[in-house]
C-alpha cells in the first residue's frame, strides 16, 4: 500500500542510466499515460480494458520507452539478490538442499518427539494392533499431506519464488481483480514480474471464474477473510510452536532423571524460550552455519535410531504400510480413535512452514531434501518407536525418548533440544515474512522492520513480534503445562493455515493453472475432507485450554480486518475529496498563493489526483514551493518489482504548474532502504530524464505530424517499445496532449488534467529552448532546497453512522494507527527539512 511506503532506513542509493526499454504494447487510452487522472466520480480502473479498446485502432508503432517513466537502480541494501530460482544448476540445488535443513525443515523434522505421545493419550494401546493401526494412520498421513500436497503440488504455487497465504493471495490478485484497495493501474501489468497469463477464450472455465470474482464484492471480501484467518492461523502456529517443541524435549528429562518433576520442566522450558526469542535479532544467516549441521545430526539419529529399535524389537510394524490397518484401528477404538487424529495430524506439523520459507530456497531444492533425506528419515524414526512401543506398551508417554538406547540418551536428549530450538526459529521467521507480506498488502499495521541479511531480502526481524509471540508462548507453556493439550491446540492452528491454502491452491488450479476439472476435485475433495476430519477430531477437544489459541487467532483476525477496512476507507475517501482540475486552473499556476524557490515533496497515498491534503497545505502555508512532486509509495501484488521499472513519473497540471507525480512501486519482498540525499538527487536527475524524453517524443511526433497530411487524432492506436532504445514514430498524437473530444463534459477528465495548454511565451514554441529553460529551473529550484511535505489524514465516523462502524472506526482503527508506526519514522530526513500538516475525513 502507499501508506507503507514511507517506510524506509538508510541505505545507499545508485543511479542508473536509463536506457532500457522492451517489447510491450501499449493503449493510447492507458491510463497510465493519458488516463492519469480520474474523475473524482468515476471508478477507479484496475486494468488496461476498457470499452474504447473494442474500437480501437491498432497500429505498430515503433518508439522508444514510455515517456511517463523513468528507470533508475532499485532503493536495495547493497549486496541484495533477488532468488533467480530459474537458473539455478542441479549442483547448486544440492548445496541448497543441505541448506533448507536449518531452516526449512525443522518443525516438521521434531514431530517424532510428541506425535506417538499424544495419539496414545487418547486412544491408549490395548494391543499390537492398536500400534498397528496408529502407526499406517501416520505414514499415509507424512505421505499424503507434507508429501504429496506440499512437496509435490503447493510448492508449485509460488509467487516467484514466494509462498505462504499472501503470495497466494498476491498471485491471484494478478490474475484478476480481486483487491479491495482501488489503487490498481493499468501500468501495474506492464512489470515484468506480474507475468500474466490470461485465460484463454477456450478455456470458458476460467475467464468465468474470473469475471465472477471481479464482478461480485462478496467474493472479494470472502477471499479476502479466508486469507486473513490462514495468516492468522500461521501467526498463532509461531506462539504454539515454540511451546510445543520446547516443551516436549525438555521432557524428556523425565525419562533421564526420574526424580525431575513437570513444575520443573516447564521453568527450564520457559528459559529456553526466552533465549530462543533473544537471540532471533542475529538473523537466520548468522546461524545458519551452525543450525544446518544440527539438524542433519537430528535426522541421522532418527534414521539410526528407527533401524536399531527395527532390528532389536519387531520388524512386523513394517505391515503398516498396508492401509487396512487404518480401518481396523477404527474399528477397534470407534470414537478414541476418531480422538487420537488430532495428535496424528502432528506428525505433518511444519509443511506450511515448507511453503512460507520458500523464498530462502528454491522449489527443487526443497523437494530434493524432503524426498530423499526428511521424509525417510522420518518414516524409520516413526517405524522404529512403533517396533519398541509394540513390546512396551506403558511407555507411550514419552516414546521417542523411552525407545532411545540408554548409551546414547543424553546425546540424543542435547541435540533433540537444539533441534526443538531451530523448528522454533523456523516458524518464528516463517511469521515475520508472513506479516510483512500482510502489511505490504494493507492488511496489517506498519511495524519496524529489521533487514538481517545484506544477501538475502527476505531475512527479517520485527521486533515488536517477536516480543508478543515469546510473550504469548510464556502464557500458553505456564497455563496449558500438559504436552497433549499444547498439541490439540498446536492441530488447531496448523489445521486452519493448512484450509485456507488447500483453497487458495484450488483457485489458483481453476484461473492460474487452467487444468482439468477432475483433478481440482480430486485435490478438493482428498485434502480439504482429510483437513476436515481432522479439524472436526481437535474441535471436540477445544475445552481443555487449547481455545486459547483459537482466541488469539480470532485477535489477530481482527486487527487486520479492522487494519484494512480502515485504510480502505480512507483511501476511498481521499480519492472522493481529492481536488479537481477544474480549481488548479482558476487557482491558475501560482496556485493562489506566492511560489518560494525551492521543492516540496508531498508525500501521499494517492495514484491518481490531486490529494485534498494539498489544498490543506495551499490554505496553511503563507507559501509553497515553485516545483511541487507527489510522491506515492505504492506496493503491487508482486515478490519484487525489477530496478528498471521501480519508477513511474508523469505532469499533473500543465507546464507553467511545475507539478509532477512520481509513483515507486515496490513488491511485498523488496526492501527500501534510501538515503535521503541521494534520494533528492537521484529524484532530480531521474525527473531531468523524464522531460528530456517528453521532449524527444514531442520532436518525434511533430515531425510525424508534418510528413502526413491528415492524422485522426481522436483514434485510438497502439505504441511499441523496442527493446534496443530506437525511436520511431509513425504519426500518433503526443499522448499527454492529446484531448477525448467524445468526454466533453469530465471536469476532472485525462484530458484535461494532463493536457498541456497553449503556450504564451514565444520561446515556448522553440523545443530546444523551452527544453533548456525547464532544465534550468529544476536545478534553480534544487540548490534553493528540497523539504518534504508530509500529510497525515485521519478518518473519522460520521454522527449518523452506525453504532458497530463508530466503535472499529473511532476508537479500534483510531488505537491501530496512534501506535503503529508513522511516516516520520520511516524517512531519513532532518526535521528542519520536515513540514507536517494534519487532516481529519468523516466517513
């Protein structure tokens, strides 16, 4: 969103020369050139469609780049790469595969420590059946739902290389208009990252489903529910996780040192858990090095200890993998057994983990070292607790420790703790990406965003997060101290995200994928009733504490519905306030006021207009600045915006205004980092490039204008880019001065608003010199200062508005926006060079 865009830490900032430009086609009705400015009644277009486009005509025209953008090097940490996952050689994705072991793979790879336990809690073992039937139920579901699901078919709906709920939700938004915030345009698909694929007129199943959710509100507002309650859910699993895993290897000192008691496991636990939370600012590459090794330890322990207990106790528990026994569990516990799938689920615990740490690795990487070292790794630890457990059937509540040899107990024990230490880092980094893809997207309060790697973008740390999920993980380990009551509620959270994405997937399969029917019912109705069965065995047992996940799950939704509904208003309603053209006119250019030397760079949330924000300052200020700059910070649904086309620069009131808008767009990956002296000049030489290039366009169509004798200029055509710079014009009309003779009566039309009027000073009239004179006063106006104008607009409920939108607005919303974080904090610019004027909107 724009309103996040203001933050920002220092960093450095290089230029680019701007000479790149490509093949795309390019309406001469885009509102991104000529249809900068809507009318403040009109709706906002998400796309390039309109209904002129059927009449259009077309014609190839070869020119160079877009004269309403400007290329420069992306605001980056320095040393950034983005995961070019498509190069990647197959000796390099070995070297990844070793590496997702520390941070990939260590929720699930801990899930030996309490899934037996738990089970048998609550469908205690009456026989070698029992243990039968308890341990197919695990395989087929390590099989089904991390391999098969995950593995095999969601790590294939990636967003570029990002997973989780909201790259699921980003890639759809693509695909079709689906986002509720109306500041989408056109321009937004002419990113090279968006990569769309439009459905095909064959394909009438997906250009339906598409039309249906642009078409309908309550679908939107759907969608967008089912991806709040999955992040949600992904952000109660980073307070259950730490707990679960903590809690259950600590435990094992029970079984070493018979005189421990619980009151004292769960102090040692909640130590763990406060240093494991101190030590989560270093970032996941500082440890990297050392939790990577651990973890292949762990897992070779598992392996070696499922072999020996195989060899030493009972080879038969091989006959699991023979689903019937699934049946005859059933059949043998009815209703304990139906109980106990809340504790099988947990042997899946960490495939949303999978997908949300996809952006550190890339998709074959993750499956190499799933497939061929977790999951067998894995199913011999599973194997081999069952071989112990079917010759001891009273240590079922702590089996992984009590089928560990005694001669290598403590081995085992120290480094089942560290790699209970990791799973939990995991799915701590895992909540962070998370949540900034969230706040990105507008759906989550602008929080302090620490960038721990200088290789790697998507290293993060939020401190304020981090802080509440230790702190909420302390309450849940002191108040629910029972192992099997953390892991009902440990399903409960892991069933929900596991929902939400086996939907968004669905989707994804129907408008993204286009693929047969019958497999999108197949994956439908095999996951989705697996999740259910599943989801209804932890709901029956909700009472004994684990609601208090469900709570917590329920808070966060709510803040990020209240987060987004709030922003959403306000931006609807700056847009309805914003000024019209109509009034810069009669203002005429010096705006009403007297123009000082000097810029102002306004910062706002607006893609398109005048902000009434503006008219606060024009009102306020005994002056404002000869050269004004609308900056708006924009997110798009996109991982990472390539640095060539971060930019967008147009006029928004003719020349003699001095008024120019510049949109940066950004995705919910990139990380902005600027200086803001280097922004200024880079600003500057960027907006010196972007006139140079007007008046290159307006030469070349001048001369197009002279070799033909007549040019329709009220007719539509198409603009191509050639890749390699060349400029070519075959006679089209300057977009920025072009006039919609048909909309006569807009005050706030395109047109209007960007139409350059008549020039009245004769040196006008010489390109060259009207070129330079403009040139001239840009760099006047720089030496004489740069001051950044920031507008902070509040919304407020009207006095007639309904009780429920008074409380969310006034007092929910209004305590969301006093304590996250302003836009003042996020720009690096002394406060003498800082003017700040607040404004109030009823909604």
């Amino acid at each position: 969103m724009a309103e996040e865009g203001s933050e920002r830490e220092n960093g450095r900032l290089a230029s680019m020369d701007s000479v790149e430009s490509r093949w795309v086609f390019q309406d001469e009705d885009d509102s991104e050139i000529d249809n900068g400015e809507d009318d403040v009644d009109s709706p906002p277009h998400n796309g390039v469609d309109s209904e002129e486009d059927d009449s259009a005509e077309q014609r190839l025209i070869r020119t160079g780049p877009r004269i309403d953008s400007f290329d420069v090097e992306a605001l980056e940490v320095p040393g950034v790469q983005r995961n070019d996952l498509e190069d990647i050689t197959v000796g390099r994705s070995i070297i990844l595969a070793c590496q997702t072991l520390g941070v990939v793979f260590g929720d699930v790879g801990t899930s030996p420590l309490y899934t037996f336990s738990v089970m048998f809690s609550k469908a205690p073992v009456n026989g070698k059946e029992d243990v039968l039937g308890a341990l197919s139920l695990v395989l087929y579901t390590l099989i089904l739902i991390p391999l098969i699901k995950y593995v095999f078919i969601v790590l294939w709906a990636n967003d570029d290389g990002e997973g989780g709920t909201f790259a699921l939700y980003s890639l759809i938004c693509r695909h079709a208009k689906v986002s509720l915030l109306p500041n989408q345009l056109p321009s937004d698909a002419h990113i090279s990252s968006f990569r769309l694929k439009v459905p095909s007129p064959e394909l009438e199943r997906s250009l339906k489903i598409k039309e249906r959710l642009e078409a309908s509100l309550t679908l939107k507002r759907l969608l967008l529910m089912l991806v709040l309650a999955g992040t949600s859910m992904v952000i109660a699993d980073g307070v259950v996780t730490p707990a679960m895993s903590v809690m259950s290897a600590v435990g094992g000192l029970k079984v070493g040192v018979p005189g421990v008691k619980h009151d004292q496991v769960v102090m040692i636990s909640v130590a763990f858990l406060v240093v494991l939370f101190s030590v989560q600012k270093y970032g996941t590459s500082k440890v990297g090095l050392a939790i990577g090794p651990a973890l292949f330890v762990w897992f070779c322990s598992l392996a070696g200890i499922g072999i020996y207990n195989l060899v030493k106790y009972d080879t038969s528990v091989l006959k699991a993998f023979n689903p019937v026994h699934i049946y005859y569990f059933f059949e043998r516990n009815s209703t304990k057994a139906w109980y106990s799938l809340g504790g099988c689920l947990l042997c899946a615990t960490g495939s949303e983990a999978m997908f949300a740490d996809l952006c550190y690795f890339s998709v074959r990487s993750v499956q190499l070292t799933f497939v061929f070292l977790v999951l067998p790794c894995l199913l011999l630890g599973y194997l081999g607790q069952a071989a112990y457990l079917m010759d001891n059937y009273g240590d079922t509540t702590q089996a992984f420790f009590s089928s560990t040899p005694s001669g290598f107990f403590w081995p085992v024990f120290l480094i089942a703790n560290i790699a209970a230490l990791i799973a939990s880092r995991a799915m701590t980094t895992a909540t962070f990406s998370c949540i900034k893809q969230s706040a990105a997207l507008g759906c989550f309060p602008r929080l302090k965003i620490i960038h721990t790697s200088r290789k790697f973008m998507g290293q993060i740390y939020i401190p304020v997060i981090n802080w509440s999920l230790l702190a909420f993980a302390l309450v849940l380990v002191c108040s629910i101290s029972s192992i099997d009551e953390i892991g009902n509620a440990y399903g409960i959270a892991e069933l929900g995200v596991m929902m939400m994405t086996t939907i968004l997937v669905t989707l994804v399969m129907l408008l993204i994928w286009q693929i047969n029917i019958i497999i999108v019912l197949s994956f439908v109705i095999i996951f989705l009733g697996m999740e259910l069965t599943f989801f209804s065995s932890v709901l029956w047992s909700v009472d004994d504490g684990s609601w208090i996940i469900l709570v917590f799950a329920i808070v966060m939704f709510l803040i990020m519905y209240i987060w987004n509904y709030g922003s959403k208003l306000k931006y609807e309603t700056e847009v309805q306030k914003k000024m019209s053209m109509e009034l810069m006119r009669q203002l005429g250019c010096n705006l009403g006021t007297v123009r000082a030397p000097g810029i102002g760079l306004l910062y706002n949330e607006l893609v398109k207009g005048v902000p009434a924000i503006f008219g606060h300052f024009l009102t306020t200020l005994p002056a404002v600045h000869s050269m004004i700059i609308f900056v708006c910070i924009k997110y798009v649904p996109v991982p990472v915006v390539p640095q060539s086309e971060r930019f967008l620069f147009r006029r928004v009131c003719p020349k003699s205004y001095h008024i120019f808008r510049c949109i940066a767009r950004y995705g919910y990956k990139d990380v902005r980092k600027e200086n803001h002296q280097t922004f200024e000049q880079l600003l500057i030489e960027s907006l010196e490039k972007f006139i140079r290039r007007e008046a290159q366009e307006r030469s070349l169509e001048s001369d197009g204008d002279a070799e033909t004798d007549s040019g329709d200029e009220s007719s539509f055509s198409r603009v191509l880019i050639a890749p390699n710079g060349s400029v070519y014009s075959l006679g089209v009309p300057l977009l920025v001065d072009y006039t919609d003779a048909s909309r006569p009566g807009l005050e706030a039309s395109t047109s209007q608003e960007v139409m350059a009027e008549l020039p009245t000073d004769p040196s006008m009239f010489d390109p060259e010199q009207s070129l330079e004179k403009e040139l001239s006063f840009i760099r006047k106006a720089k030496e004489s200062g740069v001051v950044y104008l920031l507008g902070h607009g509040d919304i407020r409920a009207r006095k007639d508005s309904w009780f429920i939108k008074k409380l969310v607005i006034n007092y929910f919303y209004a305590f969301l926006r006093k304590n996250c974080r302003r836009g003042i904090a996020n720009l690096s610019v002394p406060h003498s060079q800082l003017m700040q004027v607040g404004m109030t909107y009823m909604v």
